[in-house]
C-alpha cells in the first residue's frame, strides 16, 4: 500500500508550480528553434529568436515566463488504495496550501490573479487559491497528479507533470 504524506503533496504542488513558471516544455522549445531554421521572413525569424532568448533568459535565472501567470488548474488521479499519512487536509486544501506557497515563494513571488468574491467586492486573495482542482479516483495505490497554470491569453498556457515525493513504499508517478 503507498503511503503519501500531506507535506509531500502540499511541497511536490509548490514545486511543479514554481518550475512550469520559469519552464517552457522542451517539444514547445525544439518546435521553435525547428520554425526559426525554416523560417524566411527576416521579421518572423528575429521574432522567434526574441522568443527563445526570452525563454532561456527565465530559464536561467528562473523567473515568470509570463508576468499573468493566470489560474492554477491540477489534475489528480487517486488511487483507491492510497493511505494518506498525517493529513489533516483534504486533497483540494492540500492543493491550494501548495499554490499559496507557491505564489508567495520568497525567492520568485508569482503574480496573484484570483478575486475572493469574483461578482461582489472582487477582493485579489493575494495568493491565488482557490485552485481548480479535478479529482478522480482510480483503481490502484498511486497518486498522478498535474499542475496547468492557465492565463488569459491561449499562448501562455503551459503544463508540467508533478508527483508527490516518494515515501518508503512509492516510488513515484
């Protein structure tokens, strides 16, 4: 049986968080350089090489790719025989103490975006939970878990799968 322990979750969320901030996906960066090789218009090339300067610059001294990091979105398939250890959470509030983390991050503060009361005050949280969490549970005794920050704007989306840390008796997603 896995054993998954709160703060594992909680800091394995953070973590995915703070990575797909500063990290483009390496088949989005291959897919350009592969566009700027084939590209012939002088103003597109110059256009993706800004692109990918940029990319390598927040890459390299992991900071926002985008300034709007938009809404956190995570994706969790649950197996049934999981044994959570310590948790005094539900899943959903695990996720979101790993997004507030996350976004407070002392050494890259992300840019908060969610309102408490989207259709009253419209009040930022200033951490940017509450999170949309999709649960499933599963057959199995794994936990798989994605985090998808989504912006406004369809260009900036960007995913990264993330797992928890292992524990005596998992090894992993």
């Amino acid at each position: 049986m896995t054993v998954i322990r709160q703060e594992d979750l909680i800091e394995s969320v953070a973590d995915a968080l703070q990575y797909i901030s500063y990290y483009h996906p390496m088949d989005y960066i291959k897919s350009l350089a592969d566009a700027y090789r084939r590209e012939e218009s002088p103003a597109a090339r110059d256009a993706i090489a800004q692109i990918l300067t940029n990319s390598r610059m927040c890459a390299e001294g992991k900071r926002p790719i985008c300034q709007d990091t938009g809404i956190v979105v995570a994706f969790l398939r649950v197996g049934m025989d999981v044994r959570w250890d310590g948790a005094s959470m539900s899943v959903a509030d695990m996720v979101n103490e790993g997004v507030r983390r996350a976004y407070l991050h002392p050494d890259n503060k992300l840019r908060a975006s969610i309102l408490a009361d989207p259709a009253g005050s419209r009040e930022n949280t200033h951490d940017n939970t509450p999170a949309v969490s999709h649960m499933e549970l599963v057959p199995g005794d794994s936990l798989m878990s994605a985090s998808r920050l989504r912006a406004a704007v369809p260009r900036t989306n960007r995913s990264s799968s993330c797992s928890t840390r292992p524990t005596a008796s998992w090894t992993g997603c």
